[in-house]
C-alpha cells in the first residue's frame, strides 16, 4: 500500500495599493476555488469518519496525522462537521417529504442524550433518535420530545400508507387498518405468559403456539412453498382462535390494581384486542412485513455511536447526528458512496450550486427485467 499524501495547492493573492489614491487592489481566487483551507473531499472524509467509523474529535486528529500527515486542531473539526451538516441539510429536507409519501414505513425510537451546551436543552431533558424507514430512505431525527406531536411530525399528520412500529402510544393516532403492530413485541408477550404459572401458562402458551405456527406459513409463503391465496384462508381461521382466547383471557375478572401474574397476563390481553385489527395489517397488504424489524435494524448502528460518543452536546450536534445518520443509512440502502456524496455536497455548498440528491429515481423499463435505479 502505497504512502498517502495530501494534495496541498497553496494560492498566493498579491495585493498592490494605488500611489495616488490610497485604495487597495487584491487578486481573487480561481472558480471553484473557496477561502476554506481544506476541500470538499477533507470535509466529506471528516463526516465518513465521524458516521461511518463512530470516531470522536480526538480520534479524527490523530487518524488523519497518522495515515495522512494532516495536523489539523480539534475545534476545526467540528467547524468541518457543522459545514457538512450544514451542506447535506437540504437533501436531508427532501428526503423527508418523499418518505412521508411512501406506501410503506417503518418507525421506532431509542432513548438519546442532549446535553445543554448551546442553552437550548435547559432542563436537560431526555433526548430521543427517532427512525422512519422505507425501502430507499431512512430518516433518522433527534429530539427532545417521544410524544405523538413528534410521531406526527415525522410520519406526516396525512399520512395514508401502511405504518410498521410496536404498540407505543406516540403511533395511536394512526388508523388501526393503516398499522402493523411488531409481532416480535407480541411473541414476546405470549411468552412471558406461558412462562408464568396457572391459568397465565395456559393462555401464553395457546397463544405461543397459533403465533409459532402463524410465522410457519409466513415463512412459507416468503420462499413461494404456499400461495397467497392459501395462506389468507389458513390466517383466517387461526385469526378467529386467537381472537377466542383473548377474549377468553380478558373475561377473568381481577382487581383494578392487582399485580399477579394473572392480573398482568389479563391486561395484556385486554390490551391487545384494543389493537387487534393492527395485527394482521401484513396478511392481506404487499410491501408490510409482520415485524418491525428494518426499523430496529436502521437505529442498531445509531445506538452504537450513541454509547461510544455520549450523544451530543448541543442542538447542532444532534442536527448532525441526525443528518449524518439520514445520509449514510439511505445511501448504503442504495449502493451509493456516502464519501462521494458528501464531497459533492460540500463542493455544490461551497459554489452556492445545486446539492446532490437522496432520492432514487425509478425508470419503468422497456422490456420485463428488474428496474434499474437512477440516482439525481
């Protein structure tokens, strides 16, 4: 592996002032050529690193002095961060709307942390890293807020596709025929009961079994050993049994503040009849999974850097964190490069050009073969 140097272009401006008049004159740089000491592609490789490797300020500085003899200072990496923020926030924008209008989402969220450097979090409360995922679009947002406005804020308050996400009440205000509750959650329910003693093991494990074998013949149809057609008729009648045992389960009557493991086995079956119609949104829609799990899936990396960094310690770091996240997961959904991305978006920035795009741009093609993507 060959030495890796930086390509350093010094620009020298002489400036002359007028004998006679006094005024100064100063020559201007080349086009395309900016007052930044470092270029575009520095700048995108900072956001790779910070993204993409989870590097601190501290770590960056000594990378880049390592493997590229740079010696750069830690506050001008977080310039360099902000710039790159600042450069992809547009895309970022875009990619919002057009996940609001995709048939089907996935959302979830995880706790974060914002501290109150900028004055902006005064009360130092909890944060949280939100997700909504499609097929080519993942946007990521940190805020400081899980309440239903945020919900709304992000998924769009007319929004009319297929939503994925657990049974958290931020969701509620969708209409049940237009969610898909997480059935990994609900397993997990049921197995709680059947792990309980009494009448609870007999319900959760009753409800286990229908919800093993329901995923038996999804999976089937998944690999085309069962129509879909055949498929709807079995999901119709093992519907129609689990509906019988929650009902069954929640008729036990038990106190209004017991806390026995029956008592929790009733309420979580009451629970879920309250919800019931979400469950089975996937049996009947292509393009709804039965899980929530691409949406657990985008937040697992963002996690990791949530617990390798501390979160962030301002407003804007967490702009960045969301921003960057929305960037990088989308274009790995894509196959794009996320480094060739950003060096475009800080060059078009810089120019005052037109950014490059998140969005794919889908032909339909002549002839019966698999669709080929266009990136703007």
């Amino acid at each position: 592996m060959p030495v890796l140097k930086p390509q350093v272009t010094e620009y020298r401006l002489h400036s002359l002032e007028c004998e006679h008049c006094g005024s100064k004159s100063r020559g201007k740089l080349p086009a395309g050529v900016t007052e930044k000491s470092y270029g575009a592609r520095l700048a995108a490789l900072v956001g790779v690193l910070s993204v993409e490797a989870r590097q601190s300020h501290r770590q960056i500085q000594g990378l880049l002095r390592e493997v590229f003899g740079i010696e750069i200072g830690r506050g001008t990496i977080n310039n360099i961060r902000q710039e790159v923020s600042e450069a992809i926030a547009a895309a970022n924008e875009e990619a919002k709307e057009y996940a609001k209008q995709q048939p089907v989402v996935n959302c979830d969220e995880r706790g974060f942390s914002q501290q109150n450097r900028d004055g902006n979090n005064p009360t130092e409360k909890k944060a949280w890293l939100w997700v909504l995922v499609t097929p080519w679009i993942s946007l990521f947002l940190v805020t400081l807020s899980r309440s239903q406005e945020v919900a709304k804020q992000l998924i769009g308050e007319t929004f009319t596709g297929y939503l994925g996400s657990d049974r958290y009440g931020s969701y509620s205000w969708v209409k049940s025929e237009l969610r898909q509750l997480c059935w990994s959650h609900v397993l997990r329910d049921f197995q709680a009961m059947a792990e309980r003693t009494g009448a609870s093991q007999e319900i959760g494990t009753a409800l286990l079994a229908r919800g093993y074998r329901l995923f038996h013949w999804w999976h089937k149809v998944r690999d085309g050993t069962l129509s879909k057609e055949l498929f709807i008729e079995a999901v119709e009648l093992l519907r129609w049994g689990m509906h019988q045992e929650l009902m069954s389960a929640a008729a036990i009557e038990i106190g209004w503040r017991e806390k026995s493991p029956l008592a929790k086995t009733v309420r979580t079956c009451r629970k879920l009849l309250k919800v019931e119609a979400a469950l089975w949104t996937f049996v009947y829609r292509e393009g709804v999974e039965p899980t929530n799990n691409s949406a657990q899936r985008a937040l697992r990396p963002a996690v990791i850097w949530r617990n390798l960094s501390f979160g962030s310690q301002s407003q804007a770091g967490s702009e960045f964190v969301s921003r960057m996240l929305t960037v990088n997961h989308s274009l790995k959904l894509q196959g794009r490069s996320v480094l060739d991305f950003l060096t475009q978006s800080c060059l078009a920035a810089r120019l005052g050009e037109q950014p490059p795009s998140l969005i794919p741009v889908v032909q339909e093609p002549a002839v019966s073969n698999p669709r080929p993507l266009i990136f703007l």
